[in-house]
C-alpha cells in the first residue's frame, strides 16, 4: 500500500510540477478555444503523460513491467500529442475517416496515432505477458483503453472521472493504477474550470497507463472480457462521446 501512495504521490508531484513550469512560457501551439468559447491550454496533457510514467517507474515492479509502463505511455502520449498540434485544424474524426483517407493516399494525424499506439500497446502487451495470445489481447487492452477514454474528453473533468473510475479496481490488483490517478488528480482542478485540457495527448497516455494496470494484473478471461469492452467502445464511439457530454452536464 505504501508504495501505491508513494506512486500516486510522485505522479501527482512531477504532473503539478511540469504543468506549472509548461504555463510559465505559453506557446500559441499550445492554446485553444474550447467548447464555450473560452480560451484554455493543453498543457495538462504532457504534465499528465510524464507524471504518469514517473508514478509507474517509482513502483518495485518487475524491470518488464516498468518499461512497459513507460513505452506505452510515453507513446500513446507522443502519438497525441502529434496528433493535438499536426491535426488541430482536420475536422476528421474517428477511425473510418482516417482509415478513409489512407485508402486514398493521404497520411492523416489521425492515422499516425491509431497505428502508433495500436504498435505500442501490443509491445507493452509482449513485455507484460508470455503467450502470444494473452500479448495479443494485452495489446488490444492497452491501445483500446486509451481510446476509450479520448472518447470521453468531450467535457471539462469528463476524462479525468473516466481514468479515476477505471483506475480504482485496479488499486486493488496493484499499485500501476496509482499513477494515472495521481497524476490527472493534479489538474483536475485547472480542467474543471476550464483553464487547461488534457487534449489527445493527455488522454491517450493516461488511457494507455490504466490499460496496462488492467492487463497488468488481469488473467486470459479477464484480458479477454475486457479487450470486448474496448472494442464495443471503439464500435460506438460517438454513443460514448454523447453519453460522457451529458453526463458532464455541460
């Protein structure tokens, strides 16, 4: 238990403290104009990632879970945040427009970052378990948990009660959960009052950090009882946008 607290608590720190340090030299790529007009950064995104893979490289974990952790954070984070600054004017959205717009030739943001974190969960999936089709289904887990929850960053706070919601089982099962949670708890605050945003970047590495504590501590029925949760969610994406807008009440 200690250790979950001390994981918690160093994610917590290193994404308060990045995302201080990130808003003391504003850049314009960073700023956007949200869904009331107001205007807000997307500096929570980075401070979220890297405070999500400080939390887990704290943790007295196997050396494979650790790098799993951090590759698929760090990645799914990275394919985000190209994803926040190369595609903030396409309109596209979802997997079918993009997939579209490959089929014809044209390389897409969108693109970069489905097969991105779909190549990195599944190398997080192969270090996390041994036989290939439990690394099969880790991999499907883990990029189809980050999904899942840029799915539901339609609203201020709505990702944020996502990964909180998703990552306490898991502090059940292991400590890994401890540090997505710790580190979005730590701009939870700036994002309900919409000063901040954790963008593409944001939610797609602390999705990929609950879905490894998922995978981390979940067996082959689990793995696979969960890799159709997520691709339910992936099938009915927009219903889950629309559910987690009204619910945020905004």
């Amino acid at each position: 238990m200690i250790s979950r607290i001390v994981a918690g608590a160093v994610a917590a720190g290193v994404a308060g403290g990045v995302h201080r340090a990130l808003r003391a030299r504003p850049h314009h790529r960073w700023q956007r104009t949200n869904y009331a007009g107001r205007a807000v950064d997307l500096y929570a995104g980075p401070a979220t990632a890297l405070g999500a893979a400080a939390g887990a490289a704290v943790l007295p974990l196997p050396p494979r879970a650790r790098t799993a952790a951090a590759l698929a954070v760090l990645a799914a984070g990275g394919c985000g945040a190209y994803d926040d600054l190369a595609g903030a004017d396409d309109p596209r959205r979802g997997f079918r427009a993009h997939l579209t717009a490959l089929r014809h030739g044209e390389v897409t943001s969108g693109a970069v970052k489905l097969f991105g974190i779909g190549a990195a969960g599944l190398a997080a999936g192969a270090l996390l378990k041994d036989r290939p089709v439990d690394r099969i289904l880790a991999g499907v887990v883990i990029a189809g948990a980050a999904h899942l929850v840029n799915l539901t960053d339609v609203r201020p706070g709505a990702a944020t009660v996502t990964v909180l919601a998703l990552g306490a089982p898991g502090l059940v099962r292991g400590g890994l959960a401890a540090a997505p949670m710790g580190a979005v708890a730590a701009v939870a605050a700036d994002e309900r009052a919409e000063r901040t945003m954790i963008g593409d970047t944001g939610a797609h590495a602390l999705g990929a950090a609950v879905g490894v504590a998922i995978v981390a501590g979940t067996g082959r029925a689990g793995l696979a009882a969960h890799a159709a949760g997520v691709v339910a969610a992936a099938l009915y994406g927009g219903r889950i946008s629309g559910l987690a807008e009204a619910l945020a009440g905004r």
